[in-house]
C-alpha cells in the first residue's frame, strides 16, 4: 500500500478515536453521560427509516456513537441519508481492522441495526472472512454487549420447509447462547437503554419488574389481559420469546414490550 495512504487511512482513524474520546488527555464532553457505542451496518437491510430513526435516539443516549457500514451494506446504506436521518457524523467507513480494534476497545456496547441471516451463519461458526463479521467475533471475545435486530431472522417463503427453518433457529439459539442479545428494529432504542440505564433508573425499572409478571413465553391472550387491565408494558424475560401475533397485537394496542436485563 502507497505511504501516503497509509498515512490518510491512520489520520482518518485517529479522528475517529478522538470524536470519541479515546485520545490521550482528551476530556469528554460533559453533557452527556451515557456509554460509547459502535454501530455496524450488515446488508439485513429493511425498515431502513425505524433504522436510522433508532440510532438518532441511541446517539443522543450515548457519549459517543461511532458507525461503520460494512462493505456488503454500503450500496444499500446511502450516507448522506445516514448522516441526515441519525444525526451520527463519526462515520467509520475508511477505517481498516485495526482501527475498529481501537474503537471497539473503548465502547460498551455493539449495535448491529441490519444484522442479517448470512452474517449471523458464519459469527455463529466463527467464521471471520469479512471485516463485519469479524467484529462481532471481536466483540464477543472480548465480553462486550451486543444488540442486534432479529428483523433479519424473519422467515417468509420457507414457511414450508421445516428443516431450514430448524437449522435457522438452531443459528439464532447459538448466537443468543454466546450473549447476543435481539430485539425488533422499532425497540432497539428501548433495550439500548435497559442494557446500559444508570443505576438510580435501573432500581426503578427493578420496582416496576416487581409489580408486574416477567414473562418467558408471551402470546397474545397476554396482550389481550394487558390490553383489558391498560397496561402500558409487558416485561419479557432476557431470553424470553414473543409469538408473531402476541407482537402485531401489542402494536395494535400501543403496548411495548421490553426485555428484562437480569
């Protein structure tokens, strides 16, 4: 590689440590308190507006938010969209292994907004050959959160196969037991903050958990009590499952459903 490239590639990844405040004697800004995040783009791409409009509330919940679209995301994420609709602007792009190495080492949590069937494939068979997947292998490894959207895990068309869809769910089972955590696109903002809530809100939430059931399993006569007693929220165990109309009519009824984090 050309030396002046290099040297515009390490200049690039030294911005993008510094905007998230990672450079030696650098001083974060005090008007934010939340974690640093890394949020990486996979080509699950769908409800792309839910997206960008989940990430603009991560972002203004968080320190720091630094973005990276992996290459096979890049002809269907368009970024001046990106930076309009999120409002991110440490876009990590140019950044190469090394650099997410750095980045990823100060953040908290990783959020994966498009994560989709073929990368979960090879992250769940350690499977590294492509920098988007990598990172997550990375960030499991080194004990990190991860937040993934299960949008890309939605099965229409095998409906009718019954063993494809046994060896996709065996993927999902596996990437939940190394300690992924999913949630729909429209609620990836509400378990960001479950998983990362001060304490002083954690004991809040804690005393609501307690007043209401936390449920493993809810379907849609538990959306219907709720609906009937005007709850506002039904608590889902960290592992818990959701069954597909339970969700459409907890929509319907403007109930949201969130994870448990202990």
């Amino acid at each position: 590689m050309d030396i002046a490239v290099k040297n515009k590639i390490k200049h690039l990844i030294q911005e993008a440590l510094a905007d998230l405040s990672v450079k030696k004697g650098s001083t974060p800004k005090p008007n934010r308190q939340g974690p640093k995040v890394l949020t990486v783009f996979h080509a699950g791409v769908c409800r792309l507006d839910k997206t960008f409009e989940q990430i603009k509330s991560i972002g203004e919940l968080s320190d720091k938010l630094g973005i990276y679209r992996g290459e096979s995301a890049r002809s269907l994420v368009n970024l001046n969209e990106l930076k309009e609709k999120s409002k991110v602007r440490c876009i990590l792009d140019k950044s190469g292994p090394a650099g997410l190495e750095k980045v990823l080492d100060v953040c908290e949590i990783l959020i994966l907004p498009t994560f989709a069937f073929p990368a979960a494939a090879k992250v769940a068979s350690l499977l590294a050959d492509d920098l988007e997947s990598g990172i997550v292998l990375s960030a499991l490894m080194k004990g990190k959160k991860i937040l993934a959207a299960e949008d890309g895990f939605s099965r229409p068309g095998i409906a009718v196969n019954s063993n494809l869809i046994k060896e996709i769910d065996k993927i999902f089972n596996k990437l939940k037991m190394f300690g992924m955590q999913f949630c729909p696109t429209d609620q990836l903002s509400a378990v960001f903050q479950n998983l990362v809530l001060p304490e002083q809100t954690k004991n809040e939430k804690i005393s609501a958990e307690k007043k209401n059931p936390v449920l493993k399993l809810i379907t849609a006569k538990n959306v219907h009590m709720a609906a009937e007693n005007k709850q506002k929220k039904i608590w889902l165990a960290l592992n818990g499952n959701v069954t597909p109309l339970a969700r459409d009519l907890a929509r319907e009824y403007a109930i949201e459903i969130y994870k448990c984090n202990e």
